[in-house]
C-alpha cells in the first residue's frame, strides 16, 4: 500500500479556553513504532483519544489507511483496524480473563473464517502476552502488570494493523516493563504499526526509531532518538529555559 | 448452536418437574399462586436482562408490564380480541416502549437512569388517570376474557410462558450476546474500545426485556381478568427489584428463584398478615447489608464451599485454578465463545 | 387580573414545598455522592407523624412538631449511618437500600394506619385573603412562610457558618476537608438530618393540606428528579430557582387547564431536560 498508514493533518481540540492539540501533523507509515513524548498535559492522550474517537476534533483531520476517520465512532474505527489501550487499565473487572479477551473476539468481523475457533484464538492470545496460567482468574484480581498485559491481548484481538498504546510502562515495576518489551517488540516485527505514548523514555528508546515530541499542543520535534536528546528546544520544554541552558552547556 | 445448551436442558428439566404440580395439589389456591409465580418469573427475568447483565439500572420495569397488561385489556375489553392476539400485540407495544425508553436512555448513568426509569411508568400512569373514561381509571377495567376457565389448563400455559421465556432469556445471557451486555455492564468506555457498539447492544436489550415484560405483563392481565393501576405502578417497579436483589441479580434464575421464593413465602407467612411486606422489605435491607450478592449466588457458593471440603482435590496444579477461579469451573468460560455472534 | 394573582400565590406555595423538599435531595447528593431515594419516605414520614401527634395523641402543636422533627431526623441519622454508609461505595447499593427502605416505610404506614387517606387537622382554620382579592387557605401560606424561613436559614447556615463551610468543603474535596481535620462521616451524618428534617417538615405541613397516604412519597420523588436535574445535583441556588420554576408551571397548567396535566408537567420537564442537556442544566457540581 502506498502512503502513510496514518495521516494526521493540523488537528486541533480544544477545551473551554483550553488548545489540548493544536494543528499537529503527523505521518506515520506502515510498520513504524514511533514514541509520542512530552511533558505532562502536553495532548497526547488527547491525540489519542482523537485517532481512536474518544473525542472529536474541532478541526483538521485524520486519515487511516487512505480514509478519513476523524468524526467515526470509536467501534467503527476499531472495525477499520486501530486498537488502542488505556493509561490506566480497564478491564472488565467481573469477568474472567478469557472472557475479557472474548469479548473484542466475539464482535470483530476481522478474523473471519480462519478456521480456528474463537476459544483457541482467545487462549492463544493470552498464552502470548504471557497470562496463560491466569485464564479463568477474575480480571479484578489480577496484579498491574498483568492487567497491563490483558490489555495488550484484549486490543491484539481483533488483529489491528494500528496499536496505540498509552503508557504501557506506568505503574510497572522494571521486571515487569522488561517482560512487556519483547511483547511489543515482537508487534512490530509481525508488521503492526505501533505508536506509544510514555514517559519512561530509557525503556521507550529500546523499542522506538522515531520520536515525536508534544508541548501544550503542539509538535516541537520529530526524528531519530538520538536527534531529539539533543533537541534545544525539546529540552527546554521539558526542564524550562534556565535548565536547558544548564545542561547544554 | 451445534448441542444444546445447558440452559435449555435445565429449563425442560424444570418445566418436567413443575408438570405434575396440578395432578398432585387440590387447591386451586396454591396452583393459581404458582401460575402468579411463573408470569413474576419472566417479568423478573426481564428486568434482570436488563439491569443486571447490561447494568441499565430500571426502576421503571412496570412501565413495560403495565403497557402490555393495558393494550392487552383495553383490546379485549373494546374490540373483542382474543387473548391470543392481544398477547402478542401487548409484547410488541411494550418491546416499542422498550424503544422509547431505550433512546433517551442511552445517555444516562447512574443516578440519572435510575430516576428517569423511575420517573418512566408515572407518564401511562398519568394518561390512564385523565383518560378515566375510557380506561376505568384507579379502579381499571374488569370483565377482561380470562385465558380459560380451567385453572389447570391455566396453569399449563404459564408454564409453558416461563420455559420459553425464561429459557430464552437465560440462553441468551450465557451466550456471547450476554457477555458482551456484561462488558458494556462493566465498562462501557472499555467496550467502545473492544469494538462494541454499546448503542445497538443497548437498545436491543431494551427492546428485548419490554417484549418478554409485556408479553407476560398481557397474560397478567387475562389472568386476572382485569387491568388496573397497580400494574403501572411504582410499588411494582420497586417489587420487581427487590425481589431480583433478594434472589441474585445477574443470574437470570437468582431473580427468578427470589420471585417464587418471595411470592410463596409471602403467602406462607399469611398469618402475620399485613406485616408480610414490612418483614418483607425488612429482609431485603438486611440482604443488602450482610448478602449483597443475593441468596442464589451465597446459597451456590456455600455449596461450594462444602462439597470442596468434602471431596478431595485431584492434584495441587487443578486447585491452584480453581482456586483463583471465581468458583465456576472451567468449561462455563468457553460459553461465550462457542456460539457465534449473534 | 385575579387569576394573576392566584396564580402567583398558590405558585409560590407549591414552589416553597417544593423547595424544601428538593433542597435536602440535591444537598446530600451534592455533598455526599448518595441518591437517597428513600428521601420523599421521610417527607411521608413527617406527614404521618404530624397526624399520630396531633389527632391520636392529642399533642399541642408545637409539641408535636418538634416531636416530629426530631423523630423524622433521628430516623435519617440510622439511615446514612447503617444503611447507607456500609453500602456508599457502590452508588447502585445505596439506590437499592434507599429505595428497600422507603417501601418498608409505605408497608409499615400501610400496616399502622391503613390503606386510606388520612385527614390531618390544619394548623390554622382561617381562610385569608392575600393582597386582597385571593381566597387561601392559612395553612397554605403559613406553609409558605415556613418554606421561605427554612431555606433562608439554610442559606444562611451553608454559606455563613462554620459548620456550613465545613460543608462546603467536604462538597468540593473531601481529601482536603480530612487534611484539614473534618471528618466527612460527621458532615454527611449533619446533612441528612438537615435533608430529613427539611422533607420532614414538608411533608407536616402539607399534611392538613394534603392528607396522609401510604403512596405519598411516590410522585414527590418523581418531582424531586424533576427540580434536580434542572436545578443540577448539589446546587442549592439552582435548586431553589428550579423549584420556582416547576411549582409555578404546575399551578400554571393546573388552574388554566385541567389539574391531571399539572402532574404531566414535571415529567415533560425530565424528558425535555433528558434530551437536551442530560447532566442538567447546570451540570453535577459541588454544593454551591
């Protein structure tokens, strides 16, 4: 397919008073990880929530896989193949763990007759993030970083071409966000497009070859890790002007 | 489907078991009491489809029963129509009450559903209060055509009303269908995110547990031979709750079980008379306290609870499962995954 | 010009009823997160208690309002305390308990008195004659003045106190009112007695009005919905001016339409508030 996966052209939210996003664009082509960083309020989540549509947006667009997806509703767009996690994990707390991960099973039409049924797939899935002995626990039950993976499996369910995960480190320890690493990683090697929002940003430049930054809204930097660590304007974002004199010289 | 499902296997088993009652019991008393017991079955059935699976808290369930009752009766008392079409036709005026409670609902949560259900029955009440004239008003309409004059053949169809539609409803919440009402119960942002659109699914339960209400809310009607306030009331709103919490919301049977429990016990306990619904509510306030999960649901785990202690565990590896399991074994998880979406 | 001028008197009972009635609905909502639904059950309980004090046990007035006060706000105390607190995690519960509770209180009522309206003597049997020319009854306006002293001091208590302030700000952050060392359990046990005995006192007062029924508590709370979603939960300002609203739009359609419609009123006003803005007008905000 020719064109970039995901095409985000000048969108803006806002807020009341408040410009959450303003004019960001962004492409992203097929099979890239890209990290979304910046400091806190800076509109990721809210980038998020607008490509996966949580909320819409006052202007601009979004264009997936060639189609405009900016005003659909979020299972529409989880039909066309974005899935996304959440910062703070939402399971379905009285639900067992397969049921969990059955549940995005039962209503994607994208696995159609691949001949195994959707009990196998579910096993499978949660064999490969790592839950297979926790299958029929209650998802209330389970400890953060399971929780972090059950979302995982429960957004590979309906095999989307675009994950957006939000923060899949928060919260972990550093056993766990090493367990999760390979997860991620192994994602991208299948071919799926991954974006990640974090602010853990020694654990995200393992996975990453591009950097996005966002301040207040809006797209300071975009390019290689390296490139942005050195960014004056990114650091200054981060630790103000007087720290970033500080460190740069 | 490919095999039967153990819901429809259990409810022929106990429509099997509940068949003998007229050949064994004289009364006409207690019999006409288990006919009540059947048509509460499915109203309770309905509502819990509803509340306790999709998590649309109604306190407004008379709304539907009393719109099927009334277009039962007011059918049959005017132009003459046999129950036979006045049922139907009471099922599907409620499943577009459903509807219409449904849309405006969508939006609500919480607080505000609960009360705007709870608000949703006053409106019929109100219209068959200023139309007095022609529906009978407080005292409603009597002389309705009884769906036969044989208390057993009655029985019968009750019967028969509760296995088909009970059973329904109950193979429909195990099914996939009823675990995606579950997710939406449980997170319906996280639902949105697994794809779910929680509209369609919502309204469809709506539509589906004002059909089954009124269909039974119909052959009320015809039973009794009249129609009136009561069967849009509140009280009977708050009746159908409380009798689903006493019995185990989310279970389809616990509700069920709290009805026949609560109506037979009601009766059991008629020599304290009028203090029946005093020690009535009484009891669901404490249940609430100190069983919040209901009888049926304490009742099974208790059960559990000693057959564990009684029979010894196969292997250490089984009963780390069971353990951290919610106590329910393992092929009850595949249910939802072996049907296909609906 | 007559007409006018019922309307505006028999409007501003109803709305000052009203008032009180919702008042303590939103307050313990605003204030505590609770959708007490057994609140109209206290309104009924104060209706019921106001006839045992004064036509079964011959009590003088005074005495038996206060007996009635104070019973109707101990009986809100052991409500929050043990029926509501063990449950105020989950906001589904506590509709649950609430609305068990308000059931027993229309069986037992039932039970104690029976089924049928229960005649409650007036206060004062003097029909007056406002601004000259309306013909009303004294208990109506002294109804009416008490509505109107109660919400003042209300008013008064919530924004000029200490203990109000207090209130306030376990409304608006209960962390911060513990680190400031109130303890939200005592705040929420003072808001419901203020709430019982606000819907207490309406419900003695309407009573002569009125009468006493088993049922009473039914439409009031359907009312109560009404005047909180417009007024918005836990705003007292809005809840007062919502009050307003539904008491003189129902008098409106009462007297120039037919008194039937007039309960139609506050149901269309849930429906066309539903539609347009479902968190109300004025939106779920901290008691202001």
């Amino acid at each position: 397919m020719e064109g970039p996966i995901l095409h985000v052209e000048r969108l803006t939210k806002n807020f009341g008073g408040l410009a959450a996003l303003s004019q960001v664009t962004l492409e992203i082509q097929r099979g890239e990880v890209v990290g979304i960083i910046g400091p806190n309020g800076a509109g990721k989540t809210t980038l998020f929530n607008l490509i996966s549509g949580f909320l819409r947006p006052d202007s601009g667009n979004i264009v997936f896989r060639g189609e405009s997806i900016a005003h659909k509703k979020p299972q529409e767009i989880v039909a066309r193949g974005i899935a996304r996690t959440f910062q703070i994990p939402r399971p379905f707390h009285n639900l067992k763990v397969v049921e969990n991960v059955a549940v995005p099973l039962i209503v994607t039409k994208r696995r159609k007759g691949s001949g195994v049924s959707k009990l196998e797939i579910a096993h499978a899935l949660l064999e490969r993030v790592g839950l297979g002995g926790k299958k029929f626990m209650k998802a209330g039950d389970l400890s953060e970083g399971d929780l972090k993976r059950l979302e995982l499996a429960k957004a590979l369910a309906t095999e989307p071409e675009l994950v957006l995960l939000d923060e899949p480190f928060s919260g972990l320890s550093s056993t766990e966000i090493e367990g999760l690493v390979p997860l991620i990683r192994e994602l991208s090697e299948q071919g799926t497009t991954v974006l990640i929002v974090e602010h853990k940003l020694r654990e995200l430049m393992k996975l990453v070859r591009r950097v996005v930054v966002l301040n207040f809204g809006q797209k300071i930097a975009d390019g290689r890790p390296e490139e942005i660590a050195a960014d004056k304007v990114v650091i200054e974002a981060y630790l103000g002007a007087g720290g970033a004199a500080l460190v740069l010289s | 489907m490919r095999r039967v499902p153990k819901e429809v296997l259990a409810f022929v088993i106990i429509c099997g078991v509940m068949a003998p009652v007229p050949l064994v019991v004289e009364s006409h008393y207690v019999i006409n009491l288990i006919i009540l017991c059947n048509i509460y079955a499915v109203f309770l059935a309905s509502w819990d489809l509803l509340t306790g699976y999709t998590g649309q808290i109604s306190f407004g369930h008379a709304l539907f029963i009393g719109g099927g009752a009334y277009t039962a009766g007011l059918l049959n008392f005017y132009l003459k129509f046999p129950p036979l079409v006045t049922i139907p036709s009471g099922a599907l005026i409620a499943a577009i009450l459903g509807l219409a409670l449904g849309i405006p609902s969508l939006r609500l949560r919480g607080p505000y559903l609960a009360l705007a259900t709870f608000s949703a029955s006053a409106i019929p009440s109100v219209l068959v209060s200023t139309l007095w004239k022609y529906t009978g008003g407080e005292d409603g309409l009597y002389g309705i055509a009884p769906i036969s004059f044989n208390v057993v053949n009655r029985y019968y169809l009750s019967l028969a009303l509760m296995g088909v539609c009970c059973g329904i409803m109950s193979a429909l919440a195990r099914s996939s269908y009823g675990l995606v009402l579950q997710a939406i119960r449980e997170d319906e942002t996280a639902a949105m995110a697994s794809g779910v659109d929680t509209r369609a699914y919502k309204l469809k339960t709506f539509v589906l547990s004002g059909f089954f209400a009124g269909l039974a809310g119909a052959f009320y009607c015809h039973n009794q031979m009249h129609v009136g306030t009561e069967e849009l009331s509140l009280s009977l709103s708050i009746l159908v709750v409380l009798m689903s919490v006493v019995g185990g919301i989310g279970t389809i049977i616990g509700p069920m079980f709290g009805g026949y429990l609560l109506i037979l016990l009601n009766e059991g306990l008629r020599f304290i008379e009028d203090f029946r619904l005093v020690i009535y509510s009484g009891a669901v306030v404490i249940i609430l306290l100190f069983l919040p999960r209901g009888l049926l649901p304490s009742v099974l785990e208790l059960m559990r609870r000693t057959r564990g202690l009684v029979i010894k565990s196969p292997s250490p590896k089984v009963e780390a499962v069971r353990d951290s399991a919610s106590g329910v074994d393992e092929p009850e998880a595949q249910r939802g995954l072996s049907c296909e979406p609906k | 010009m007559n007409v006018a001028l019922e309307i505006l008197v028999y409007g501003a009972v109803q709305s000052g009823v009203y008032a009180m009635l919702a008042l303590g609905f939103s307050l313990i909502f605003g204030v505590a997160g609770v959708v007490n639904l057994a609140h109209t059950a206290f309104y009924m309980a104060g209706a019921y208690l106001i006839y045992t004090c004064v036509s079964l046990l011959g009590m003088g007035l005074p005495a038996a309002l206060v007996c009635s006060v104070i019973v109707v706000g101990l009986c809100g105390l052991a409500v929050q305390r043990f029926a509501i607190r063990p449950l105020i995690e989950s906001e589904y519960s506590v509709m649950m308990i609430t609305v068990a509770i308000a059931f027993l209180v229309q069986e037992a009522v039932t039970v104690i008195f029976g089924p049928a309206d229960r005649n409650v003597k007036g206060f004062i049997d003097q029909k007056l004659e406002v601004f000259g020319v309306v013909d009303i009854d004294s208990q109506r306006m002294l109804t009416l003045g008490v509505a109107t002293v109660l919400i003042v001091a209300l008013w008064f208590f919530i924004n000029k106190t200490k203990q109000g302030k207090a209130v306030l700000a376990v409304a608006q952050d209960r962390e911060g009112a513990l680190f400031v060392g109130i303890d939200p359990w005592k705040i929420y046990l003072r808001v419901m007695f203020i709430s019982a005995v606000l819907a207490g006192i309406a419900g003695a007062f309407i009573a002569p009005t009125l009468g006493a029924r088993p049922h009473m508590w039914e439409h009031p709370l359907v009312k109560c919905f009404a005047i909180v979603i417009l007024g918005g939960l836990g705003s007292i300002e809005g809840t007062i001016l919502a009050a307003i609203i539904l008491g003189f739009c129902e008098v409106v359609v009462s007297f120039l339409i037919s008194s039937y419609l007039g309960e139609l009123v506050a149901l269309i006003m849930i429906l066309g508030v539903l539609m347009v803005k479902p968190a109300g007008l004025m939106g779920r905000g901290a008691v202001r």
